[in-house]
C-alpha cells in the first residue's frame, strides 16, 4: 500500500514539473552559462587574419552584456520581476508538497519497518512494582505542563496493615479515591522530570514513614470522603438507554428525597424528564399511526371481500 503510494506521488510530482517546463522551455536553458555574446552587427563567421586582434573597448562591452544577462537571470534575485518564464509560487508549493510527501513515504516504506527490531514483549508489573509514574510529552515542543510527573499507588500494595493503611488513607486526604482505591499525587514545582518524580518518591517514603508509626493511629479521626460525589448510573449514562420504567421509579426516589431530607433535586431530573416525555410523545405518535394503519387495512380488506362477493 505504502508503496504504491510513493510511485503515485512521484509520477504526479514528475508531471507536474514536466507540464511547468513544457510552458517555457527555455526557462532551463536561460540559467546555464551562455557564451560571449557578439556586439550588433557583427558576424558569426571565425575571425579572419585582418580581424583578429579585438579592440580593448570591445571586450569590456561584451562583458558587461554578459553579466548583465548572468544578472538578469539569476534565479536567488528576489528583486527581478517575473518575466513568465517560471511556475508561479503556488506551483512550487504544490511541488514542495509533493516532495514532502514523497520523503515520509519513503520514510514509512524503508525505515519504519526496522522499528520492529526495538519492539518489546509486555511483561506486566510485578508485587515489587507498586508505583506507577505518568509523565506528558508534547514531541520536542516547549510547554509549561511537560516537566509534569503524577503518581498512582494503592495502599493495599505497600505492604502495610490494614490499620497503616487506613491511617495512610487519612494523611493523604483528597488524593485518596474510594471506588478505584488508588492514591493520586502530582508534582510540576521544578523545572525536570526527574526532580519531581524524586519529590514524590521522597513524598511517598515520609507517608509510610507516618503510616508505620504506632504512636498516633489516627484512630479518632473519621474517615473524610465528601470530596467523591457518587452518581446514580442513571446519572452516568444516557437516559435513553434505560426502560422508562426505571427512569420513573428514578425520579420518584429522588422527588421522595428531596421531600424528605430537604435537599436540592439532583442535576440529571431535569434532563430525564425531557427526554421521558418526548419518549412518551414518540411512543404515542407510534401508537396513533399504527392504529390507523390498521383501520384503512382494515378498510381495504372490506372492498377486496365486497368486490370477490359481487364477483361472485
């Protein structure tokens, strides 16, 4: 496929280049070096012995006619005007696109397929690799958020207890996520990579350091997770993929809360109710054409029978 390709952009380059040329042809042929050029009036014939000797005036005249045509048609003179004897600048654009093209063509046909030789089986992380750095690139660009590293862990694979492990819960704080049980932290305060992954690292030792030390258990203090809001799945999903049954029981027990507990109606009853009544409207709709499908069925059914009785 990608080879393909290569030839079909460069025959499409070649023509392009060959329909340029054959517009002028003798846009090439005005670069090359072109011989003394003779003085008006004088002949082509070789110099015969009474004129072989050239005035001093004569050689100065033919050379400077003849950098003025080297001048003229110098091709890097930004100043000279175009004399129609080129293609014009959406030609050559046209032709560098071609070129580019053709150059990661040939990239992706004869280098990329030697990437394979680099390419490493995936060994999943092992009980000794509990830590999990993140890091962002933005390929060779300059950007503010690429010395950027974050950290994930769960405290189940640290090897603490589970007491150490509910008190590292509590010194992390926020960081903590209850349903996917993993530990979150970032670090952008330096100016490399490396320097905030080794903060973090030194970070997380000072937290086991904590965890593991039996003087302060942390036990007193609750467990703080109002930072997490759960969502109803009907909040997470489209309500249109839910039956209209369930929706309905949905917000009844939300309409009984809000009536119950005081609290404000939730973000998605708005938008459920929309969408159940224009369900309902579709369904309606539905309904009414088939019914009176059915009915001029129905009609046409009696004329065939009254027809075949007549016949008959």
């Amino acid at each position: 496929m990608m080879l393909s390709q290569f030839r079909t952009l460069g025959r499409t380059a070649a023509r392009s280049c060959q329909n340029a040329l054959a517009v002028r042809p003798h846009t090439v042929a005005k670069f090359v070096a072109a011989p003394v050029v003779p003085r008006r009036g004088m002949s082509d014939a070789p110099p015969t012995s009474s004129s072989t000797s050239t005035s001093e005036p004569d050689v100065v005249e033919t050379s400077r006619r003849q950098q003025q045509i080297i001048d003229d048609d110098d091709p890097l003179d930004d100043d000279r005007q175009w004399d129609f004897d080129d293609i014009s600048s959406l030609g050559h654009a046209e032709i560098d696109t071609h070129r580019e093209a053709r150059h990661y063509a040939r990239v992706a046909a004869y280098e990329m397929p030697y990437l394979a030789q680099l390419a490493k089986p995936f060994v999943p992380p092992t009980d000794a690799q509990p830590l999990r750095f993140r890091y962002t690139t933005y390929m060779g660009e300059d950007h503010p958020a690429e010395s950027k590293v974050v950290l994930e862990f769960s405290p189940a694979d640290l090897g603490l207890d589970i007491g150490q492990q509910a008190k590292l819960v509590k010194l992390v704080g926020r960081r903590y996520h209850p349903g996917k049980r993993i530990v979150k932290m970032s670090c952008e305060m330096f100016e490399h990579q490396a320097q905030n992954k080794r903060y973090l690292s030194d970070l997380l030792d000072k937290l086991i350091v904590e965890a593991k030390d039996a003087t302060d258990t942390f036990e007193d203090i609750p467990v703080d997770f109002r930072h997490i809001k759960a969502k109803p799945m009907i909040a997470r999903r489209p309500v249109k993929s839910f039956p209209l049954e369930w929706v309905d029981a949905a917000i009844q027990r939300e309409y009984e809360r809000h009536e119950k507990i005081g609290s404000p109606l939730a973000d998605w009853v708005g938008g459920a109710e929309e969408s159940i009544k224009e369900r309902k409207d579709k369904q309606a709709e539905r309904a009414a054409a088939r019914h009176i499908a059915r009915q001029k069925y129905g009609e046409r059914l009696k004329k065939r029978n009254l027809v075949a009785e007549e016949s008959s």
